[in-house]
C-alpha cells in the first residue's frame, strides 16, 4: 500500500502537448502521460468514457484517484447538453493548494471549467452541485476502503480506473481490489483506463468484465475499456 508522503507537492512538468503533470519524486511516477497529459485524460476517460454514455440521461461517475482534477473538469467541460451527471472521486493523498494553482497556471491551454476546481476541492466529503445537473463529492478514501454507504448506495455507470500504474502501486491492479470497482458498477457499466497489462485485463476478465483494447492516447499502442456483463 502506497504511504502518505510528509508533504504532497510533487514537481509541475510540461507534457508534449503544452498541458503539464505532477511528478511524485518519492515513488518516480507521473500523474499522466508525459506524451500530453490533456491528450491522455481526454482520449482515455472523456473519449472512450463519457462520450460513449452521451445519450443517457443521468450517469454516475466513480474516479478513483481525483489527483489534479483534470478529469473532473474535462468532464464538465464535455458533459452532453442536458445529461445529469453525479460524479464521485476518491482521493487519499491530496495534493496541496498552491501546487494545484501553479499546475494549471502552466497549462498552455487551460480546461475550459477551471474556475469550478475550487469548489471540487472546498467540498471536503459533501455532494455539492458544481452547476445545475452536475453534483460532485470528494472522498479522502481509498478504493480498498471504500464502503457502498460511502456512495449513498450508488451503483455506477462509469468508472474512471486512474490509478498509479502497476509498476509503482501493484495494489491497485490485484484482483480484490479491482473486484472492488467491479461490484460497484451497474450491469452495462464502462471501466476505462490508460493501463493495457496483462494480468490486468486477465483479472477483469476472470471478474466477468467484457476486454476491449482500444487504440491508445499518444506514446501508447493500447488502453482497456471494461464493460461488465
Ligand atoms: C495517476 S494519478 C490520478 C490522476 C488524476 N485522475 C488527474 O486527473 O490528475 C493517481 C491518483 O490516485 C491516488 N491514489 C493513490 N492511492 C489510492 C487508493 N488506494 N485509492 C484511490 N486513489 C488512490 C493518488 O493519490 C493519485 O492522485
């Protein structure tokens, strides 16, 4: 299990397409592709994820690991006109204030809904509604921990799987643990991620989930998307 560092303000690098990540000295890891971590949150969770949800009309959203928020804001910068979206993030280790505003100040191109991170982070546990027909709840839970009560009970139609990569927190990847996601999607439910592993895929398999391998975002040949049957 990954350990709470002292201090949480990992190093701002700028990624190939003029957006930037954070990078955690203490396990040698980056929060995204360093090939565009826009690129990356946008092909892998917005691409292959919400937009392939676009027709329903309300969907519930579980990301596990909230980091910069990149997501979060993509999500709102793409949500479909008129689609009700309650999205849940769990963050155990999050990353300092100041560190978050540099971050984006560094951005060549800023998400479009930035203005709204402050609220995501000021929420502290409570669903709040970041705009009509988009509430957002931040959980300093791990995904081990996470209880269905912790949800309100919910069950979800996407799951954001962005966790550090198997290399660097092998935990996140075990079968239990994904189990864990698994349970809590509906029937129909899409599980996306940048992560093609093998014994990734063969855990989610073995969890009755449906393996697709598409195309990956830039300096990747594949990402998987999971649907559970
Ligand atoms: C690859 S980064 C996420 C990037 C993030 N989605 C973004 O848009 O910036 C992985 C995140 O998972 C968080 N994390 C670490 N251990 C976790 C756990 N056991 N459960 C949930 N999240 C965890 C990390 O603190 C980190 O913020």
């Amino acid at each position: 299990m990954l350990k709470k560092p002292m201090s949480l303000s990992p190093r701002i690098i700028r990624t190939a397409d003029g957006s930037c990540t954070l990078y955690r000295e203490d396990i040698d890891e980056t929060y995204h592709s360093v090939h565009g971590a826009l690129a990356e949150s946008t092909h892998v969770y917005i691409e292959n994820g919400l937009l392939a949800l676009k027709e329903k009309k309300e969907i519930h959203i579980l990301e596990i690991g909230f980091g910069t928020g990149l997501n979060a804001l993509l999500t709102l910068d793409h949500a479909a006109e008129g689609q009700v979206i309650h999205y849940y993030s769990l963050e155990p280790f999050p990353v300092e204030g100041d560190t978050m505003l540099e971050y984006y100040n560094q951005f060549a191109i800023k998400p479009v809904s930035l203005p709204s991170l402050g609220k995501m982070i000021a929420s502290g546990g409570l669903t709040v509604e970041i705009r009509p027909g988009f509430d957002f709840c931040l959980l300093d839970k791990t995904l081990q921990s996470l209880d269905q009560d912790d949800v309100d009970g919910l069950r979800f139609d996407l799951v954001y799987y962005d966790a550090f990569g198997p290399s660097k927190q092998a935990d996140m990847w075990t079968f239990d643990t994904l189990n864990k996601a698994v349970d809590l999607m509906k029937t129909g439910g899409i599980l996306t991620t940048y992560c093609s592993q093998g014994q990734f895929k063969r855990n989610l398999k073995e969890l009755g989930m449906q393996v697709k391998n598409p195309k990956g975002p830039a300096g990747k040949r594949e990402m998987t998307v999971g649907v559970k049957l």
